[in-house]
C-alpha cells in the first residue's frame, strides 16, 4: 500500500481532490505545489495509517518506516540538506491535517530536526545564533507541549522569569545566549517532570512527531469539537511533514495569513495579518499584535505601523498574485498562511476561506458575476444555517448606550447575557436558561465548549484570527476580540476597564459588527436585508421545488413570514389565541362548566375573538393556504398551577375555590404528552370542534366577501383513528352547512390531519380517505416514535451525542431512519389513496437543513417553519434539489 505521498519542486503525487485520503491541508498543498507554486517540500502520511493506528493498539503498518525514510531523503536532496546531519541539517514541521480543517485542533510541531549538534550546523551555515537558539528553544517548548504533553504555561514561565531577571518586557529583546539558556532549562524541566530526557536523536523526534498527530484526533477538544460541528471519528488524520521555511530570520522575513477576500464582509481584496521576524504560531497566539496586509484595511483601521503592502510591496504583489491564481484555479475564495524567509515567499497552506454569512453572500454573488461559477454552485456556497446571522436584531443605532470597551470586531452581530469568565461557568448557566457572553483573557479549544453556549464572545487579547475570532465566526457567536484595557481578573470572577468594574452575572450588550462592549441592555432593531441576500434568493426560490410556509400564530408573526418569503401558514396554534388579554377568563370557564348549556356559553364568548384573528390572518396571507390546528395540548394547562392564583382565578369564574382545585385535580395527568389532548378532546367535547370550525369558517365568508381570497385548512391534530378523524371532519362538515344556510354561501376550505403518532403514519392510507392534507408533527412524531419525552431528553440525550451513539439530536434533526421511514411510509400510502393530496411537515425540523433534505427525498410538497428560519428553509430546499 501506498501510504507516503510526497509534494514539492513543482510536483505531487497526490491533487486537491484526494483530501479523504491527504486531509485538506496535504491535498491542497499537492495542489499548490502541482500548479507551479512556491510550496517547501515535504510528504503526507494518509488518513489510513491514522485508521490502521485505532485498529492495530496504536501500531503502523509494517511497511510505512521504509516509506518515510524514502520521503524524507527525497526531500532532503531538494532541500540540499538532511535530517539530522550536523553539518546541513534538515529541519521539519510535523502538520495534522483531517478533511475538514478543524482550527486549533491538532498541534503541530516546528524546527523538528535540532538537537546540540545540528544547532550547531545551522549556526554556522546562517552564521546567525539567535536565531538558531530561538529556533531550538522554540521546537523543545512546542514539542513537549505537544508529543511530551508538559504545560504550556510551565515553559512560559521560565521565559517570563528570564526577562525578569533581564529587565525586558519582549522575547524578541532576548538574545542567543538567554535563548540558549532557555534551552538548557526547557530540557531540565523535561528531565524533572518524566524522568527521561527530551530527545535528541531526529528518528525519535520525528516518529514522535508523527505519533503525536495521530494520538491527537481522539483528544477530548477534538473529539468535542467534531461532536459539535458533526465530525464522523472514523474519519481520521493525515500527517504531513514539510521542510521548514523561516519566517525568524530578520526583518526580510515575515509569516502571515490572508485571505483573497475579506471574511467579514466579502469585499474583494486581500485581507489578513502579518508579521515581520516572527514563526507559525506567533500570528494566531496573539503573543504580538499583528499587522494587516494592505494599507486600505490599516488606513481604515488607523493603525500606525506600516502594513505589509507598504513595509514588503514586492512580495505583496507576489502574493496578491498568488491569491488570485489559487481563487481562479479552486473557484473559490482562499484563506491562505505563508512565511517570507530573506526575501522569498513561501506558501504552507490554502483552504476554502470560512466567512461570515454576509461576506458568503456577496462572495457567492460576486463569483457569478465574474463569471467564476454558476448559480447552482452559489447557491450551493451558501450555508442555510448561516443565513440566521443576518436574519436577527442588531443594536439600534438610536439607542442610549454606555460604551465600556472596545476591540476587533471578530465576528457579526450583536448579542446580549450576562458577563461569565469560564466555558465551565458559561454552559451551566446557559443550561440554565440564561444568556451569557463568555469574557476571556484570549480563548483557546479547551474553552469550545463555553464559547457555543455563549451569545457571543469578548477577549482582551487576540486579532482577526485569534482562536476566538475564528471560531465564533464559524459558530456565528458574535465576538469583539483584542480588547486592550480590558482587564479580566479570573480568580474575582469580573473584569475591569480603568476603575469600572463588571463582576460576573452583570449584563453587557457586545456588537460584533462594530467591536464594542456595551454596558447594560442595549436594544435591538430588526436586519435590513441586502440585495445580495435577495438575489441568492431569487436563485434559490428558481431551484427548489419545496414550498415554505411558516408557523405563525398571529398576523405580525404572519406579516414577518410573508417578507421573508413565506408561501403559505403551515401551521397556525389556536391555543396561542387563548392566552391573548383576558380570552383565559372564558376558556377557563369553558373548562370549569358543568354542563353543555354552560360551556356553551363561555364558547359562544371565544367564537367572535378566534374568528377575528382569523380573519386578520387570512387578510395578510391574502389567498396563500392557511392551516389552522384545533386546540391540541391539555385543558389542565389553561388552569392556575399555583396556589395564589387559585383565588382570583375561582373569582373570576365564579366558582369556589374548594371546586376550582378539585377540577384541577381531576383533570391532573401523569403524562400529559400522552393524556386527553387533541382530537381526544373533540372526542369528549365536541362542542370545542364545532366552536373552532365555526370561527375559521365564517371568518373566510367573511374575508371573502371583502373580496380577498382565503384559502382555509383546518387540520385534527393527535388523530391515531380513521373513526377520531371522521367523527371531527363530520362536526365540521355540519358546522359549513349551518354557516351556508346563515351566510348563504360556502368558502374554500379543506379539512386534513396531522401525521404524529406512528399508528396515524401506517394508517396514512385510511386517513387519507377523509384527509385531503396531512401534515407531519414531527415534534410528537419523534417522541412518540422513538419513546422518548422531548422536555425530558436534554441532560440524557447528550451523553448519546457524547458517545457518538448519535450524530444529530432527533428533535433537531429528523431520525431518518426511523421517523424518517414513517413518514415515507405515511406520504406514499397517503397519495395512494388521494393522488392530490397536499403533504408537508411543520414540527421544529421544518427549519433544519438536513430534515429539509429528507422532506424533498420523499417528495413533500412544503416545509413549514417558524418566520425567521424561513430563508434558511428556502436556502436548503434549493440545495435539496440540486
Ligand atoms: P493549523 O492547522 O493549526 O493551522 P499548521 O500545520 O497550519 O497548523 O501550522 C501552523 C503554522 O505553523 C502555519 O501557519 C505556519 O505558519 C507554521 N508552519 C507549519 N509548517 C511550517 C513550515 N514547514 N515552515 C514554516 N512554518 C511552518
Ligand atoms: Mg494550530
Ligand atoms: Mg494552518
């Protein structure tokens, strides 16, 4: 087996369309190095052998030494140099690199090659000790951090108390010898802390190297991570290993990332950060604050030091040059990391640029302009989920507010919690139920966890691509980053700004957009949309053969929907209606009477009130389908709970007290999920039916005769029985033919069920003899389906998703497998029976993208979601059907 694939000197044995095999991070870098880019060489060790590695008791295949040994000598003679040899040592970098980038989640080791006599060796061929015992001290520090696993902060320290002594405040002010004796003791601490010596033989250190890269794909923060962002762990590492290229050498030397478009806002020029005589890490650490790229970002900025245009214009160009051959060759704007040694640029690394959903927009809409990719593939750029960003509130302009910091703006939008200083502290509280805003000194991937239960994320330290920054802009979390006097003091859990001082439980307001930290509540004003948006819609909306039409249950919910494009109400909760303003007095005795006569008489009360609303609803969907529920949860939830409500409430209903409690005892469930709800309730009451038919029918007369066409589906919920569907669909039907002989007319409406109990799927066929629409709960048909109680599941269903048990949790994503196949089963018997039939889905999952994609499979007609999800609905119906 071929496990070794090597790269460099204008060839590769392996292209960008093997990262399954290289990783993204190998697969692009034989791609650069194919097209004629300047690439170090070096080899890629496959996925596979990461495979074989999980399988074998951590063990490689027997025949991968002899490969790298060959690689490893074939990229010497291009370098001119050898692993190891003290006189022209070679000295490599050890790179994870899984199919997806999965930032700062495997570590990668610097200037693997050095030990006390190739130091030696390259002190005399650069005949620059500095940099050769910065160099050293640099790879013992990453590489006993990495493979060894000491603390970071355990070799920190030992610098910091070296300056100390030293009285400087900067590493770049220590010199050879100070760096050389950092060595010295970055190893003692080594010996102390394992009782064995840092390596000094190159084999041990690269096959270490290389050990350590494998081990790190089942590490907690990574395994986390692929948890979060659906990762599959059988997926694997590559490793590659790269000649090093060195960005220390001087001030002709630099290192850097940049991508060929601006992620915040996908405006097009090159965009990223610099720095002059520093290595890799120093950029992302946010040890140094780096410069931007081009001087129009650093004039917008206002910084003082120069930009790399302006320090390095001649290999600005190249690199702009570079940028724009790798966008035109991948199609695609790339996120690139490159070092400059003594003049010459040297690219480590491109990738697909990761952006915030505005920047992905344009981009996708500037690429079709330019004729780079068609429609299909921008609409396909684009990720529905995403799109959430744009859609919700950012901070009124007009609004008072008191500033408190300001920093980067990292990451978009704006968000509002409660100040908490640690992951920990901040996903117990948002377990809670609070909003949070994680303040961190600077994140890093042990804090993944806290920065997704957060609303957003404010560092004091840290740039545009800080860890913090780029993460929050993949989970769309707004961030404001590099906040410089903020002072976060972890120990009194607050932090400072001068002398104001916000301790922990505090609310602040942060606008990512803007990077500022807000004191206080700052309110919030609805998204403008701009015409990129609407122009990837319109391609979306040419694309997908789904329709999407919206929850709402009022007519500003209705209006909201309708601007985002919603085709119809696929689901409209009468219940809702029944807690407006003092209706709960009448419902209340609707439940509390004792006789159909008096229940008569609190409905007659609710008849005029639902037939409003309906009526206001029909006139803003204006001829689009309207699908209303009867009243589906349990009586006992309209009922008081606690004691001190008992006596206004009896009061109310002129009752007792004694009786209002004793009713409300009665009507206690054990599992109200299950209980008397729904047409179960038609079935005891059916005089509620009746009531509720009765509104949406006269409110369509009545609409109707005002001229606008309504389009009227009242839809049984809770039905497992033909015989609970006939008997509301005959309540209905007598209701219409009241209403036709009162109002001398009859309007356009059709009667249908939900599909939510997994008898009524497979019963799909029967139903469908009265249904002429069904509609998919799949909120209840996933609890019924799979036993499990959606209020209950959270705390539990985590550890599944923890285990790898699960992918995707089924009340978000759709158990394809499982309710899935119901309601494949369901549709195909329904249409069976009534070909015309209408079938659509409007639980929670009508939002999600990948349920989306399954209701196109079997071949619904629409989703329905609630109004703001409603682009990302229509976004992910296009991509269904491409
Ligand atoms: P990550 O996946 O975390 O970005 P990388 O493997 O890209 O890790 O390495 C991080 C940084 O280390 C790179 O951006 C680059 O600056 C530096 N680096 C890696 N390999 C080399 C090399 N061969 N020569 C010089 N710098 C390197
Ligand atoms: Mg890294
Ligand atoms: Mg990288």
């Amino acid at each position: 087996t071929k496990w070794v694939y090597a790269f460099g000197d204008g060839k590769a044995d392996g292209d960008a369309s093997m990262r399954n095999l290289l990783g993204g991070k190998g697969a692009n870098l034989a791609e650069m190095s194919s097209i004629g880019l300047p690439v170090p060489p070096g080899f890629t060790v496959t996925t596979e052998v990461c495979t074989y590695f999980y399988a074998n008791g951590h063990k490689y295949p027997s025949d991968l030494k002899a490969q790298v040994d060959a690689a490893v000598e074939h990229m010497g003679k291009i370098m001119g140099a050898k692993l190891g040899d003290p006189k022209n040592p070679l000295l490599v970098s050890v790179r994870s690199g899984a199919r997806v980038s999965m930032p700062g989640m495997m570590d990668t080791v610097l200037n693997l090659g050095l030990n006390p006599e190739t130091v030696e060796g390259v002190i005399k061929l650069t005949n620059n000790p500095r940099f050769a015992w910065d160099s050293y001290r640099r790879f013992v520090q990453m590489y006993s951090n990495v493979v060894l696993g000491l603390e970071h902060h355990d070799f920190e320290e030992i610098i910091e108390a070296a300056k100390e002594a030293k009285g400087v405040e900067l590493d770049t002010e220590l010199d050879a010898d100070d760096l050389k004796a950092l060595t010295v003791k970055f190893k003692a601490l080594v010996q102390k802390k394992l009782g064995k010596p840092f390596p000094d033989t190159v084999e041990d250190q690269l096959w270490g190297g290389i050990g350590a890269v494998f081990s790190s794909w089942m590490c907690q923060r990574a395994q986390t991570y692929r948890r979060l962002n659906k990762i599959p762990g059988d997926w694997g590492t590559a490793v590659n290993v790269q000649a090093m290229v060195f960005g220390n050498r001087g001030e002709t030397s630099a290192t850097g990332v940049a991508f060929t478009r601006d992620p915040a806002t996908g405006e097009n020029y090159l965009y990223g950060e610099y720095l002059i005589n520093a290595q890799g890490e120093d950029v992302v650490a946010g040890i140094r604050t780096p410069q931007p790229i081009t001087k129009l970002v650093r004039e917008r900025q206002g910084g003082k030091l120069p930009s790399m245009q302006e320090a390095m214009p001649k290999m600005y160009d190249e690199l702009f040059a570079i940028g724009q051959k790798l966008e035109h060759h991948f199609k695609e704007v790339q996120d690139v990391e490159f070092t400059i040694q003594e003049g010459k640029l040297w690219m480590l690394q491109c990738r697909a640029g990761k952006r915030t959903a505005k920047a992905a927009l344009k981009i996708a809409v500037d690429l079709v302009n330019e004729g780079l990719i068609n429609k299909e593939t921008a609409v396909q750029r684009v990720d529905p989920s995403a799109l959430d960003q744009l859609l919700h509130p950012t901070l009124d302009p007009k609004a008072p507010k008191t500033k408190y910091t300001t920093g980067l703006a990292a990451s978009p939008g704006a968000a509002i919690g409660e100040a908490v200083f640690t992951a920990d502290e901040a996903e117990k509280l948002a377990n809670d139920g609070h909003d949070v805003i994680l303040v961190r000194v600077e994140t890093s991937p042990e804090d993944i966890h806290g920065m997704h239960a957060a609303k957003g994320i404010v560092t004091a330290r840290g740039g545009m691509t800080s860890h913090a920054a780029v993460v929050a802009r993949g989970m769309g979390r707004p961030c404001v980053a590099g906040c410089g006097n903020l002072r976060v003091d972890y120990d009194k859990k607050q932090m400072t700004v001068g002398d104001k001082v916000i301790k922990q439980g505090e609310v602040i307001t942060i606008d990512g957009s803007a990077g500022v930290v807000y004191v206080g509540r700052v309110s919030m004003q609805n998204p403008e949309l701009t015409g990129d948006f609407n122009t990837l819609m319109e391609w979306a909306d040419s694309i997908r053969k789904l329709k999407v039409y919206t929850n709402a249950d009022t007519p500003t919910d209705a209006k909201t929907a309708r601007s985002f494009g919603a085709q119809g109400i696929g689901l409209c909760r009468t219940e809702h209606m029944f807690f407006e303003g003092d209706r709960i007095v009448s419902v209340r005795q609707m439940i509390l009477a004792e006789t159909v006569e008096e229940r008569e008489k609190a409905l007659a009360h609710l008849l005029p009130m639902q037939r409003g609303d309906f009526e206001e609803i029909f006139r803003v969907m204006d001829g689009l389908p309207v699908i209303i529920r009867l009243l589906d949860p349990p009586l006992h939830e309209f009922l008081p709970h606690k004691d001190v409500e008992y006596e206004a409430v009896a009061k109310q209903a002129g009752i007792s007290i004694e009786k209002l409690k004793a009713k409300s005892a009665t009507l206690h469930e054990f599992n109200p999920m299950l209980g008397h709800r729904g047409i179960r309730l038609g079935v005891t009451y059916p005089e509620i039916t009746a009531m509720q038919a009765r509104a949406v029918i006269e409110a369509a007369v009545n609409v109707e005769n005002e001229g606008i066409k309504v389009d009227a589906e009242i839809m049984i919920p809770i039905v497992a029985w033909k015989q609970e569907l006939d008997l509301a669909a005959d309540i209905i039907k007598k209701v219409a033919e009241d209403v036709k002989k009162e109002k001398g007319k009859l309007p356009n409406f059709k009667i249908g069920t939900m599909i939510e109990l997994p008898r009524a799927a497979l019963q799909a066929g029967k139903l469908a003899e009265t249904a002429q629409f069904f509609s998919f709960g799949t909120n209840d048909l996933t609890q019924t389906t799979c036993g499990i109680s959606r209020d209950d599941a959270g705390p539990f269903l985590t550890d599944y998703q923890v285990k790898g048990l699960l992918m995707r949790d089924p009340f978000v994503s759709i158990d394809r497998d499982g309710v899935g196949e119901l309601m494949a089963i369901a549709a195909e018997r329904g249409k069976k029976t009534r070909p015309e039939i209408e079938i659509g889905i409007c639980g929670e999952h009508g939002g999600d993208p990948n349920s989306i994609e399954l209701c196109a499979q079997i071949g619904l007609n629409y989703v329905s979601c609630s109004p703001f999800r409603v682009p990302v609905a229509r976004l992910a119906a296009a991509q269904a059907a491409l």
